[in-house]
C-alpha cells in the first residue's frame, strides 16, 4: 500500500500535471489499473501461445507437403 505522502504526491501529479480532480477514490483506480494489467498480462500469455501453436502447425503441415511433393 502507498504511504500518505506517496499518495498526496500522486494527487498532486494527477490534479496539477494533468489536471484530474484530486478527490478521486485513488484506491479502487490503482486497484482497477492492477487488475487490467493482470488481464494484458494473461491476454498476452494467450497470445504468445497461439503464435507458438501456429509456428508448429506450419512446421508439420511444410513436412506433410514436403513429404506429398516427394512421391
């Protein structure tokens, strides 16, 4: 968890540099940005598993044309 001054640091940023209301419940939006984060995290587990799938599906199905083209 943020400290006091952590969070008033953060307020500040918001309110001043990007001129978001300073009063926002700052805990269910870090709480909210962690959870989409878990969910990019798990989309891109997904992702990099079906381009590993489908880099073996091409090896096999090159060997199976390879071996049609060779009779």
């Amino acid at each position: 968890m943020l400290t006091y001054d952590e969070k008033r640091k953060i307020q500040d940023i918001l309110s001043d540099g990007l001129g978001i209301n300073r009063n926002i419940n700052l805990a269910y939006y870090l709480d909210s940005i962690q959870n989409t984060n878990l969910r990019i995290d798990d989309i891109e587990s997904q992702l990099a598993r079906v381009l590993s799938n489908q880099k073996i599906l091409d090896k096999k199905l090159d060997f199976i044309i390879n071996l049609l083209q060779s009779k």
